[in-house]
C-alpha cells in the first residue's frame, strides 16, 4: 500500500499499477507521427527500433542528455535485461568506460549495447581501443544530434537568439564518425533516415565482435514529456509542478489525470 500527498487514503500496489498501464495506454512515449519525418531519425524511432531487437538477458549501457532521456522513456526492458546510466550526476564520457567494464564482466563474450551521445562519446573516445584491442562485443550507436543537444535545447528556450557552444554553428565540431569507426578497425554502419534505419541496427547487433553505428537524428524532436516553463509576458519564467510536463495538458485533461488535487503540496 502506498499513501498520497495531503493525507489521501492509501492505495493498493495492483491498482497503483493498473493507473500507470493507462496512463502508458492514453500517453505513449513514441507518437503515430514521429515515424512521418522526411528528414533524419526521429530519436524516439530509434530508440523503439533498437530495443525491438534485443531480447532477454542484455545489457544496455546510456550515455547522457538524448542517449539518457529517450531510452529511459521509450525503451523496454524485458526479463533479465540490465540497463546502466549515471543520470542523476549527468558526466558526460560514461558511456564508453561503462558499456568496457560491463563487457569485462560478462566475460568478454556477450553483446553489450552502448548508446552515446556524439558530445559524450568524445570525452572518452581513447576507450574505443580498448574496446577493438580486447575484441569486446561492444555495439556502439553514436546519436549525431550535431553537439550538444539537451543544452541546445535549453538555451533555445530561454535565449533563443544566444545558442554558444552547442554545435559546429556555434564553435563546436565533430569528426566524421565512419573514419573514427575505420580508424579503431569496427566496422561502421550509417543511418540517417528512418528507411535505413532497421538494416544498420540489424547489421550492428549482428557484428562478430566491436561493432559502431551513426545514428544522424532529426533536431527538431524535443524531449517530451519534459519539465518545461513558460514564459509569462512580462518576460519572467515559471516552471511548471513537476506533474505538469510539456507538452501541457489542457488544466481540465491535467486535472482528471491526478490522483490528488494540483493544488496541495
């Protein structure tokens, strides 16, 4: 049993996660229209598309910022999988020394998924040697969302017309990952669209030994649900309750989705 902000009257653990089910049902995380893009990979999609190919007993390692919230919120655990992040401290270069020390563990011989962020990746890309060196089963997908992306997108909300330090746009470049891939002997794959997008996840998983993958991303894709503010006319921002995530609700929709009053602490 569990009880409720503000006193309210406990309740059961099944019918705790009974609401959650339909909470997932009414609001899923990858939405009919984010498969309609024209452009590069929808996040989301991938996300979707990776983890519909690994099975039971994985383990998947996560980088931060888009690496971090789109496989927490769109990837599914099945039995036995195991899934490592430090998102809480959020230090970019975990993902590579993580997804190294989760291979040795395994003894070397079972596929362990790292997915990097192309900012992240570079903070400890020396590990890629390791990696090839020891012939780990370390797929790696590098998510190219052209820098640093969670922080390009926090500074677009709050200082739209001052974006410093995010991509090759504003003074931050990137190597061209196919000759990063050439240079740590992998073999590379290249997705930049969702029609590709299947084959070169197939083809990562399915690499004897180290494998690497670019995943090209669309920018345009937020995090949703996100803690967001809003910016009231006068200028001031104002960040919503932590319930009360962008894309918002109408208060109506918001309301008859609380199992407490919105109002109360």
């Amino acid at each position: 049993m569990m009880g409720l902000p503000g006193g309210g009257a406990p309740v059961l653990h099944e019918d705790w996660a009974a609401w959650c089910r339909e909470r997932r049902k009414r609001y899923p995380i990858v939405l009919p229209e984010y498969w309609q893009t024209t452009g590069n990979v929808n996040p989301y999609c991938f996300v979707e598309r990776l983890f519909d190919r690994l099975g039971e007993d994985e383990v998947i390692v996560t980088g931060d910022g888009t690496a971090c919230v789109t496989v927490f919120q769109a990837g599914r655990v099945r039995q036995r999988t195991r899934m490592f992040h430090n998102s809480g401290s959020a230090p970019m270069g975990y993902d590579l020394p993580a997804a190294l020390g989760a291979a040795v563990a395994r003894g070397g011989k079972k596929r362990v998924v790292c997915v990097a962020g192309d900012g992240s990746i570079m903070m400890n890309l020396q590990e890629l040697q390791t990696i090839s060196g020891m012939r780990l089963p370390v797929k790696t997908f590098v998510l190219n969302n052209a820098g640093y992306h969670s922080i390009r997108q926090t500074q677009k909300n709050f200082f739209p017309d001052k974006v410093v330090g995010c991509g090759a746009d504003s003074g931050v470049t990137f190597p061209d990952w196919e000759r990063v891939a050439a240079a740590f002997g992998m073999p590379f794959q290249r997705s930049a669209s969702h029609w590709d997008l299947d084959a070169a996840i197939q083809a990562t998983l399915e690499a004897d030994g180290p494998a690497f993958c670019e995943v090209v991303l669309d920018l345009n894709q937020p995090f949703a649900p996100k803690l967001s503010s809003r910016k009231l006319p006068g200028g001031a921002m104002v960040t919503a309750s932590l319930e009360d995530m962008a894309p918002f609700l109408s208060r109506d929709e918001l309301a008859e989705n609380m199992l407490f009053s919105p109002n109360q602490p």
